[in-house]
C-alpha cells in the first residue's frame, strides 16, 4: 500500500490548475475553466499531451463513440487509428508558446479560440463545446489540418 509521503509527493507534481480542476464539480466548471484545464500544461517542455483516448473526460457521448469505436477497429486492423496526433494542438510534436484562450457561451452551447505558437508557427484551434451531465465536453475540433467531424464522416 503506499505511503502518504508517495501520495504527496505524486500529487505534488500535478500542475495546480489541473488539482484545482480536480476538486471542483464538473457541472460548475466554466467552458473557459475545461479549455484551461486541458491547455495550460502544454508549454510545459516536459508535459507529454493530454490523454485523450480517455474519450469520455473530454468529448461529447456522440464524438467518443466514433473515437473509441475507430480506435477499436485499428487496434483489430493493426493500424493506426484516424486521429493520429494530438488533437488539442493539431499535430504530433509541439513546443508551445504565446498560449491564448477566449470562449463565447450561448446558453448549453460554447465556441472556444484556442490560439499558440507551435515550434515557432502560428496556429488557431476552433473547439465547439455543449455541456453535458458531466460538464463541458467537446463536439468538434476544427483546426488547420480539418475537423473531427470531418475526420470521422470518413
């Protein structure tokens, strides 16, 4: 069983907007707040990317059913899935700077501007969000490669 001075200590290194995330109910959490919460660890040059093939945490029930159901299907194939990068930053390497977020609500429905420097290049992510039971979740990406809609029509 592990001590609590482990505990601690693995708690220790969670970024604290992520433990503040953590600790607050999803369904008071703002549109603002969840971008955030998944944003703000990427210009940490040691933050590997978000785990997002935990579907549920960050898209809506209809987008993490075809994530997870393509990524099924891969895994039988031996393939790569379709969503071969990171989503949240359109791409598979990333050094990011000048992190920006805005958000505009419309009652259940939020458009977030997500706006950086990847390696130096300038690059705007579009996140399209509702609120669920669980809080916000995402329901499409459009970002300068294409959309997640788009990737999963296909």
């Amino acid at each position: 069983m592990p001590s609590r001075r482990l505990i601690l200590a693995a708690l220790g290194v969670l970024p604290a907007q992520a433990w503040a995330q953590a600790q607050t109910p999803k369904e008071t959490l703002t549109p603002e707040s969840f971008l955030r919460g998944i944003y703000t660890p990427y210009p940490n040059q040691d933050f590997k990317g978000q785990p997002f093939w935990q579907v549920d945490r960050f898209f809506a029930p209809d987008l993490a059913r075809a994530i997870e159901a393509d990524m099924r299907e891969a895994k039988r194939r031996g393939e790569v899935p379709k969503l071969d990068g990171d989503p949240f930053v359109d791409s598979q390497d990333w050094d990011i700077a000048k992190l920006a977020i805005s958000v505009k609500t419309d009652g259940p429905k939020a458009v977030g501007l997500v706006s950086f420097e990847n390696q130096g290049k300038p690059t705007e992510i579009t996140l399209d969000l509702v609120r669920t039971g669980m809080g916000w979740r995402i329901t499409d990406i459009k970002a300068p490669s294409g959309t997640l809609s788009e990737l999963y029509k296909k």
